[in-house]
C-alpha cells in the first residue's frame, strides 16, 4: 500500500497558502460575481434596473443578430396569409446547419442586385434543378411536371400567373412568387436581369415562421401540402454563367 501518496493527497488543504496565489477560495466565486455586479450597479445611473436593461437589449441584440429577426410586411404581395402592417418573426436557424428552403416556404430575402435594395418576402416555388411552368392546359403552375393545387393561399380571383414562362432553376437558386400574384413583382418580373429572377440561397435571411403582429392574428406559418407530393427533378440544371449560385 502507498501510505505516503495517501496522506499527501490527504493532507493537501492543509499546506501552507501559496502567497502568489490569487484564485478565489472555493464556493465565493458567485459571491464575487455578484459583488462585481453591484459595483457596476451602483456606477449606472438607475442602478440595477438600468444594468437589468442593458442585459435585456444585449440578448434581443443576439437574438436579432443570430436567431430571430422581426420583419414588417410592406405591401399586399403576400395577401391573403400576409397583409400590409404584419409583423412576422424570421427564423435564421431554419436554413443553417446544412438545412435549405423547401417548396412552398415562406421565405425573407435580401434583393440586392436581383429584385433591388431591400428585404423581399416570398414563397419559394422552385428549389434547384426543379423546371418551373405556367400555365398548363388548365391553367396551373406545374413543378417537375405534377401541377400545384395553390387554392389554399392563392389571392383570390388571381390566376397562377398572367405572364407565361417555363423556367429550369440553376443549382443553388430559388423561384420565388408572391400569393397575390397581380401585385406581386417576382421572379417572374426578373427573368431578363442578372441572376434569371433566381435568388441565390446565400441571400435568405431565414423563413417566416410566426405573425405576432396584431396581436389577434398570432398565427404559426406551416407549410402547405400543395407541394408535398411534387417529384424530384429529371435533371440537374446546369451552372449559369452569372455567378447565381448562392
């Protein structure tokens, strides 16, 4: 038996204080936390409601800056779901960690260089390699040649799209339409620009998730089954010359 290693370890508290030792003594840690917490306090006008308030902007800063970001909606493009004055929260996790835009999400974008200077909001309607057409003979949008039933969130009284085109979006890109599609000024009004009116994944601010403004229409924003049973591309889209890639 190792005697001499037992009563070291045994009689380690009771050695002298190391003087160039400078570590607090166990269990007053959270004490000298808290004791620097009231030093700060009492330096800031207001005291701790002042230092509780401060907290509170640092988080919804971090909030805003990696979790959620509130979005006002600022025209009738997406009526009837969203109306002008909405305010709904923008889930920015919804696309990290190696998860992309589904068809039929409801997505914020920032338009620069492919719709212009600002946030858009939108429903994804095309992921990559997904051929686009409007209008089939019964004039319905068709994705990957299965037409999309778009009753349940369709303006109504608006057609699928007055304007025809049959579009193959490029890897790493979106097609995206508004629900009120005669107000709506998508991908459909920007196939002649740069990016083919495709909007790169990397410009997707996050998915529209919640409407908590006004208060009466707090509402979860799901997914609609209209495309859930759309097949999968025949065809890999090829690359495009212009860098629309995300």
């Amino acid at each position: 038996m190792d005697t001499e290693a037992q009563h070291t370890e045994r009689d380690r508290s009771s050695r002298p204080a190391d003087p160039e030792d400078t570590s607090d003594p166990p269990g007053t840690e959270g004490r000298s936390r808290s004791a620097l917490l009231s030093r700060v306090a009492d330096r800031l006008p207001g005291g701790r409601i002042t230092l509780t308030a401060l907290a509170c902007l640092l988080l919804l800063f971090a909030l805003g800056a990696w979790v959620v970001q509130p979005f006002d909606i600022p025209s009738g493009s997406m009526e009837r779901g969203l109306r002008v004055g909405d305010r709904v929260l923008v889930n920015k996790l919804a696309y990290r960690f190696g998860s992309t835009p589904q068809r039929g999400d409801v997505v914020v974008f920032d338009g620069t260089g492919y719709f212009g200077s600002a946030d858009y909001v939108k429903r994804v309607v095309g992921v990559g390699g997904d051929q686009v057409v409007c209008c089939d003979k019964e004039g319905r949008l068709e994705v990957n040649g299965r037409a999309v039933d778009e009753s349940s969130f369709l303006y109504p009284g608006n057609s699928p799209s007055d304007v025809p085109f049959d579009v193959q979006v490029p890897p790493g890109t979106l097609f995206v339409l508004g629900d009120h599609r005669r107000e709506s000024s998508d991908s459909r009004d920007h196939l002649g620009s740069p990016g083919g009116g495709m909007i790169p994944l990397g410009a997707v601010i996050g998915r529209a998730d919640w409407v908590i403004r006004p208060p009466a229409g707090l509402r979860h924003l799901s997914r609609p089954t209209a495309y859930a049973h759309i097949p999968a591309p025949r065809m890999s889209a090829p690359p495009t010359a212009d860098g629309a890639h995300g």
